[in-house]
C-alpha cells in the first residue's frame, strides 16, 4: 500500500513544520507533497526531504477555485503513483485511534474498496494554563484542549479520479466513501497563540 501527504501553503511556517514532522513519521518525507503558493526557500529548508512544488502567486483572482482544480490535478497525478493520497491544509493533521486501527497502511488497507474517507473535526486550542512551544515542540503532546467541530469534519484521504471540492468530495454515481470510528482531523489554527 503507497501512500502519499499534499498541502499547499503560503508563509505559514509553524503550521507547516507540525505538517512535516507528523506525516513524516507516519508516510516518510520522501512521501510529502509540498505546494509552495509562491517562490519561498523557507519550506524547502523546513522541509528538507519533501517534494516541493512552486505556483506563482501573481494572480489571486478567483484563489479558492484555481487551488482546488490545481490540487484535485496534482492529487490525480500523484494517483498514477500511489494508491491513497492525503490531502490536508498545512494547519491539519490526522490522527488515528491505536485502538482502532494501527496505521495508516492498516486504516487504508481495511477501507481499499472505498473511494475516499472523511475525518471527525477537532479545533485544537492553547488553554491559557498551557506552557509555550518550543519550535520543535509536537503540539499534540503539548495541547489538550479541543472542540469538536463540524466545519473540519471533511475529506481527507482520496484515490486517483475523486476530486475534492470544499470540505467534501464531487458525488459521481460510484462515489463511495466513510467517516471512520477513530479518525479525527486535528485543526491547528488555535493550538498555538504565538
């Protein structure tokens, strides 16, 4: 079972370096599929072992539809290559229950006749009790506190010909998908007040 991450993102570097560290451990960096929206050596140097893509980002007319045609492009290419692609924002991570399920490859390998997965929502959140990060810090070891949210509640994962649209998937008529027991997609954006 191949399996590959995407993000694409733009000067968000903590978020990105969370991204790394954790798909890293789970797929292997030579796995991970950096769009960077914009010349930017920082990601390259974050990310040392990842595939780094660039776009231009002269023209922001139309953003959220050209990102989603050029991620849904890029995912179907890398389909050709892997059996699973992974495509989060660079503030998402996907956590897996143990007691459910032991991997990736394991969560994958138990749901290869479906099209794509979705996730349960979490927005992780700093408390104000909570101690800084450093930045190497893993913020799931040094957050507690989160929400559940519907608006995270999305697709995650995707084999070759299903494209993303949204928090969703196109509905074609051999859409299959499911939300797993045990999947949850940890939301970043208030994980870390700095």
């Amino acid at each position: 079972m191949k399996i590959c991450a995407i993000t694409m993102v733009y000067q968000d570097y903590w978020a990105l370096s969370q991204w790394y560290a954790h798909y890293s451990r789970h797929l292997g960096s030579d796995n991970l599929f950096i769009v960077a929206h914009g010349a930017d050596d920082k990601v390259a140097e974050l990310c040392p072992r990842a595939n780094v893509i660039t776009v231009s980002r002269d023209n922001l007319a139309g953003f959220d539809r050209m990102r989603g045609q050029l991620l849904n492009s890029i995912q179907d290419e890398l389909g050709a290559l892997y059996d699973w692609v992974i495509r989060t924002d660079a503030d998402e991570l996907i956590c897996i229950d143990p007691e459910h399920h032991g991997s990736f490859h394991t969560l994958f390998r138990d749901h290869n006749k479906l099209q794509s997965l979705f996730a349960l929502g979490l927005n992780i959140a700093e408390d104000v009790t909570d101690t800084e990060m450093s930045g190497t810090d893993a913020v799931l070891t040094k957050r507690q506190h989160a929400v559940f949210s519907g608006h995270y509640s999305k697709a995650w994962a995707v084999k070759r010909g299903t494209h993303m649209v949204r928090h969703g998937i196109v509905l074609t008529k051999d859409a299959t998908f499911t939300l797993p027991q045990g999947v949850y997609m940890a939301h970043l954006k208030y994980a870390n007040i700095e």
